[in-house]
C-alpha cells in the first residue's frame, strides 16, 4: 500500500483492527500487499465520518479514500490515511467464530477466515513459487507435462487403498497415483512424463502426513540406464525449488514460520535400506530387528543421524527389500531380494518414492504373480500389462507429496496447515 505523501488514495480490503477512542479513531485496513493505518479526528456532532467508523465490525470489507499523511509514530511505514469517504462494502456479522486461540479443528471448520491471516497464507505463496520451479527443471530436462485421468476401471497399485465411486450402472475408482498411466505414457514413446495432480488414498489414517485427497508430483523417465538417474534428476529438481523459495520467502518463513530455508548441497547422501537399518539399530531403533521398512520414527532418526554425520537436511534410502515394495519396481540382477528403488526423507518425513520399474513383460508378470496378484490378460492388471507387450523400454521415476514438502519447508505441524482444504478420513467439509 506504499504511496506517496499528501496524494488521495483509495484502499479497498478488510478491517483488521479497530481503535476508536474519544478524539481519535483508529481503523487498520488490511489487504493481500498489507496493512494501512486510517486515522480520524473525530470532529464532533454533525461527524459522518465518526458514525460510519462507529458502525464498523472487524473483518468487514471496505473502501475508504483519503489523504496520505507521513507521521513517524505510525508504526505501518511512518504513514496514515486521513479519511475522506467510508464506504462499507459488506460488513461482518459482530462476534467472529474464531480468534487467536480457537483450537485446530475449528480453524478448519472456518478455514476461508483463519486464512485471512496472511501468515497462514504464506504457505499458498511458496507453492506457486515451488510448482514454478518444479515446472522450469521439467521443461530443461525435457519433460511432456500430462493430466493423466483420476477415474479408473481398475484399481491402481493395490487395491487397499482406494475409493470407490458410482458410475453411470458400474463402479469406478479415483485413482491412488498416476503410475500405471505415466508408464504407460513411457510406452506411448513421450518419453519423460510430468505431472502435478490429485492423489486419492482411502487411508484410515489420523497423522499430521496423512490426508485422503492431495497434489502429487509425478515424473517418469525411459531409456535410463540405473535408477540413479532418477534420483539425480530429483535432487536436481529439489536444489531449484530450495533456491527458489529462498530467493523469494526466506525471510518471511523464518519470521512467520520460525523455519529456515537450506538450499541443499547436490548429491545428496545415499544409504541403502541395509546401510540404514544397521545404523539405526546401533542407535537403538527396532531392536527386535523384524521390520523391512522404515517406520515414521525411524524416519526421524535417520535424518537426525545423517544431518549429524554428512550436515544434510536430505537422504536417499535406497534398496528396499522386494517384500515391501511394490510388483512393478526392478529388483537388481546381483540381488533380487531388493529392489532398485528409493525414499527421500526430508527433516524426518517421506516426501519421494521412486524406483527403476520392470520393464520386461515376463518378469513383470512373475512378480505380480508372486505377490499374489491375478496377472491374466483379462484381470484388472490386464490393460496395464499390455503396454510391456509392444517394446518397452527400461524406464523409472517417482511420486512426490507436494503438501508433505510446504509442510517441512514452513516448519507447519501439519499438512492440514499445508494445504487450501484438508481432507482426512473425518473431513469432507468445508
Ligand atoms: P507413494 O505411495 O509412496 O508412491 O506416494 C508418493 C508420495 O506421495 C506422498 N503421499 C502422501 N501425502 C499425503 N497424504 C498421503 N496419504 C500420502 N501418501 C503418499 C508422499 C509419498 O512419498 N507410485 C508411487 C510413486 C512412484 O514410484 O513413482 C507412489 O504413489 O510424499
């Protein structure tokens, strides 16, 4: 709202405090650039002004035209508005249904409101800033950006998870991850696939990580050579966003959010899940040693313990055991019991999973069939199955969780926080 002095201007947005004292009243106006002191002496009977400003409420929106006046004890720049017209646009009910200290749940009941608070809003200005950025290294790297559908006839990956929703006289279900359709992209021959786009997840989870409906970033690359290539060309990515958000929102997140921004050192350091597990354990994690995977405290720890040994906010967990990974990741010739696969953590949370799929057919089919799925050519895998058919070549890529990342980069205690209307297993509204 910068203006010069002693010009007439109009400001137009929301009233954010309101002082009114005997001679003086005071009215904060707030809009999406910031906050503007609009000062008025009252001047007595007869004042019209003085009634308008009377009958205000907080959060109403309004117009008001006046003169700007410099005046060093205004904290908002050294500078006031005296008012000339009050126009009230469209004024608040008396009594808002949240303040300072509503809990959680409630925000979220009344979340366009809870909004209004620019820092909360902070979190809507570093998503563009990282999906701008995201978009910039696909385009350098030659990516095709996709909209891949979310209303399937099958199931994708496994059938656990997903949500099933009339349609027409059958059941379609809104699809859990764009993986079948970039692969089958990869066979279409546009050969490095992205996406950014809703994921669905019927998880009965309760977690500050977990909702039902959020954005995924989805890349697929063919004719890699190992899976490296993938996760070089996510670190990359991510070393941009970093930049980015720290060029733009640095000092913003570290004074609304308390977090800093740390533009990340490439590579990033890389342990395989054998490598991982026995450092955790030496640390005291599972120390029944009967879990393959990593659990959200394990996640945390490894972080802590990396960010100790290598000064890194980043780590690639690579080499899953092939039990806890999905049919279609490739399993190494020199280990089969694996997979070329990885997770990124970030500051203690999964935000990536990627891998090198199998791409021959025989293979593909072996593995489903090993993890107990029907591979027939007229089972739900059946469509899937047959883009591996015609020439496919080696390919690979990953799922992101862009609100997991605003989430980490903000320091937020939730995704809920993260993104513009949660949705969780007890949360379809607003
Ligand atoms: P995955 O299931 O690990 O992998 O999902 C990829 C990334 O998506 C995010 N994520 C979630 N974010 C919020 N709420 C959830 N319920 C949720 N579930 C997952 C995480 C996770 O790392 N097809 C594979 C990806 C691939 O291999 O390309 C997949 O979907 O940040």
């Amino acid at each position: 709202m910068g203006s010069a002095v002693d010009s007439t201007v109009t400001v137009k947005g929301w009233v954010h405090t309101l002082r009114l004292q005997s001679r003086v009243q005071f009215v904060v106006v707030r809009d999406h650039t910031g906050m503007v002191q609009v000062t008025h002496r009252r001047g007595g009977d007869g004042d019209r002004l003085d009634e308008l400003l009377r009958g205000l409420t907080p959060e109403s929106a309004v117009e008001i035209t006046g003169k700007v006046v410099a005046n060093p004890i205004v904290k908002l720049g050294g500078l006031e508005i005296v008012p000339e017209r009050v126009e009230v646009v469209s004024a608040a009910e008396p009594g808002l249904p949240i303040d300072a200290g509503t809990g959680p749940e409630q925000r979220l009941n009344w979340r366009f409101l809870d909004l209004r608070r620019p820092e909360r809003r902070l979190v809507f200005e570093v998503q563009t800033t990282v999906e701008q950025a995201m978009r910039e290294v696909a385009a350098e790297e030659g990516c095709t950006e996709l909209h891949t559908p979310k209303l399937m006839g099958t199931p994708s990956e496994s059938g656990a998870e997903v949500f099933r929703v009339g349609y027409f006289d059958r059941t379609a279900y809104l699809a859990q991850s764009p993986q079948f359709y970039k692969q089958m992209a990869i066979a279409a021959g546009i050969d490095r696939v992205f996406e950014i786009g809703p994921v669905f997840r019927a998880e009965p989870s309760f977690t500050s990580r977990h909702a039902t409906e959020f954005t995924g970033v989805d890349v697929e690359l063919a004719w890699i050579d190992t899976v490296e290539d993938v996760m070089s060309f996510l670190e990359r990515m991510l070393r941009r966003v970093l930049e980015r958000v720290a060029e733009r929102h640095a000092e913003q997140i570290e004074q609304h959010a308390g977090a800093r921004v740390v533009v990340p050192e490439l590579p990033f350091p890389r342990l395989t899940m054998a490598q991982a597990t026995a450092k955790l354990r030496a640390a005291g994690w599972d120390q029944e040693g009967v879990r393959e995977d990593l659990d959200p405290e394990g996640e945390r720890l490894l972080c802590a313990l990396v960010a100790e040994e290598y000064g890194h906010e980043f780590v690639f967990v690579t080499r899953f055991p092939a039990s806890v990974r999905p049919f279609y990741h490739r399993r190494p010739a020199d280990d089969p019991s694996v997979t070329d696969s990885f997770d990124l953590l970030w500051r203690g949370v999964e935000i990536t999973t990627g891998a090198q799929r199998e791409h021959r057919h025989g293979q593909l089919v072996a593995q489903a069939r090993e993890k107990g799925m029907d591979a027939s050519p007229e089972g739900p895998l059946g469509r899937y199955l047959d883009c591996f058919r015609y020439g496919m070549p080696p390919h690979g890529g990953f799922g992101l969780g862009l609100g997991r990342v605003l989430m980490l980069a903000l320091g937020l205690p939730s995704i809920r926080d993260a993104v513009f209307l949660f949705r969780g297993p007890n949360r379809l509204e607003p």
